[in-house]
C-alpha cells in the first residue's frame, strides 16, 4: 500500500469468477503490452479464490491494466490485510490520516465493501463490520442501509 515510500504500490484484483485460467496471464500479457513494471505477491493461481495481490510502479499503471482487461472485476487499493478482524481494524487505523484524507476530497469517490469468496455473511453482520472500520464515520460520514 502507499503506506510504504520503500516499496511499490500493492492491489487487489478481483477477477471474474470464470476462465480463472486466463485471468493472470491476461494481467501479466496486459502490463507487458503497455511497458509496466508489474509483479504478483505470491502464487498467479486462481484456482482457489478470484483474488490475487500485485504490485506495480503507480495506481495509474494499475488503472492502465484494468481499462484493458475482460477478466478482471476491479482493482482495490490494499490499505491492509491481517490473519484476524481486529488486527484488521487496528491496520486501517493505524493507515496514514493523510492517505485517508486523499479519497475524501471534491473527485474522489469512497465507499467501503464487504466482498467475500466461500463465506456466506448476514447484512447485519457486513453493515456491522462496514462500521466498524468506517474511519469515515468518525468524521461525521453516514454509513448506507446495505439491501
């Protein structure tokens, strides 16, 4: 994340749920085509989850890959990741005011997601953990009924 100067921007992709075989390739044939420095963090498999974490030299080059591929969903700015929920909301909290701050501004659109893969969670739970981490609403934002 942009937390760190020392290292290259990470994100999510969420690819489509189908042709999981294709989808890194794309990716990585897409960053080539356009002269992108570009990395996974871990293994390009999706034969488990829709998920892959990269990384590249700016959240431009990342917009760059998306605009061109078929099989990515979106890509996520990662402001943390963490083996349990607390440790979660610890990170996010501990996230630099001044990052928080740039998605609030006049351009900027924000909103928080609750995504799983192989978990099935109540709207009362997500609305619950949406809150919960909503930095947001500690700044006076209110929260959407989620239907």
């Amino acid at each position: 994340h942009r937390g760190r100067a020392t290292t290259m921007p990470s994100f999510l992709a969420a690819f489509v749920w189908k042709y999981e075989e294709f989808g890194a390739l794309e990716v990585e044939s897409i960053a080539e085509l356009l002269g992108i420095r570009f990395r996974w963090l871990g293994e390009a498999s999706l034969s488990e989850s829709p998920f892959l974490r990269f990384e590249v030299d700016s959240e431009e080059d990342a917009v760059r890959i998306a605009k061109r591929s078929v099989l990515l969903r979106g890509v996520h700015d990662v402001w943390a990741c963490a083996p349990t929920y607390d440790a979660l909301c610890e990170q996010i909290d501990a996230y630099p005011e001044e990052e928080k701050d740039r998605v609030n501004g006049p351009s900027s659109t924000f909103k928080f997601e609750h995504i799983s893969f192989g978990l099935n969670f109540d709207m009362a739970l997500k609305r619950e953990r949406i809150e919960r981490v909503a930095w947001g609403t500690k700044r006076g934002w209110k929260v959407c009924s989620l239907r």
